[in-house]
C-alpha cells in the first residue's frame, strides 16, 4: 500500500464572480460539500470562502488527482445548490479554478489563511486575491 499525503489548495469562483454566496448560503454549502466529499473519501482539511469564492485544503491519497476531485465537488455542489432553491437564480461555478501544492510547512500558514477569510476580504477583493495568486504562482507566465 502506498503512503501518499500530498496537499492542495484549491480556489474556485461562482459564474462571472457574482456574489451569491451569502453567509447562510455559504454555511450550507460548506457543510454539505465537506458530507460529500467525505463520502467520496475525498478529505478536505480546511474549507471556506466569501461571497463569490471558495478556498478548499485537500489531502489527495496515491488514486485521486485534483481534476476529478475538482469535477465531482464544483458539480455536485452547483447541482445541489440548484436543486435546494436557496438563490435567486440558476447557479453555477466558473469553469476555471487554482490549485497549487502546499508543503508539509506551510499547511498551518493556509490552513489560518482559509480561515480568516472574512476578514481577509474586508482589507482586499476577491479579484485582488485572484490577480495575487495569478503573479504569486506565476499563473500568467507562458510555458514553452
């Protein structure tokens, strides 16, 4: 049996960045991804977000990668939001999302750092977040 503990921090909006996860909303929807995940043994470390995001720790085991992982929580959950009525209209998750590896010593930095996210966005935009990560984990540099 392989012994595989690899980390990532993920990060995924809803559809053109509108704000509709409201804290009740938001509240739900962590819990009933966390169910999900759980019976997918996909083990999600940390989970949190604002009104248009989310940031989501994961520890992957040797048989899982984060495209699947990805595409069973954003559908699911967008699938699951829909069928629950709690917004105002159709939801969905942009297509795109983040995810870099974390190292075993900077699992403690961002597991506060998704934590603290409601008082991170009070002193920065979920689209300065984004530009940050995208220079940060130089997202916008062309592979050759």
């Amino acid at each position: 049996m392989p012994f595989v503990k690899i980390y990532v921090h993920a990060v995924w909006s809803t559809k053109d960045r509108y704000p509709y996860l409201n804290d009740r909303i938001r509240e739900k929807l962590i819990k009933h991804i966390k169910d999900y995940a759980q019976s997918k043994d996909i083990y999600i470390d940390h989970i949190n977000g604002g009104h248009e995001h989310l940031h989501v720790l994961i520890s992957m085991t040797a048989g899982q990668n984060i495209s699947s992982i990805m595409n069973l929580l954003k559908g699911e959950s967008s699938h699951w939001i829909n069928k629950q009525n709690i917004g105002l209209s159709k939801f969905s998750w942009q297509e795109e999302y983040f995810a870099v590896s974390i190292g075993e010593s900077q699992i403690d930095i961002i597991r506060t750092y998704i934590q603290s996210q409601e008082s991170h966005h009070k002193k920065k935009t979920f689209l300065q977040e984004y530009e940050e990560f995208i220079r940060n984990y130089r997202f916008d540099e062309k592979k050759g």
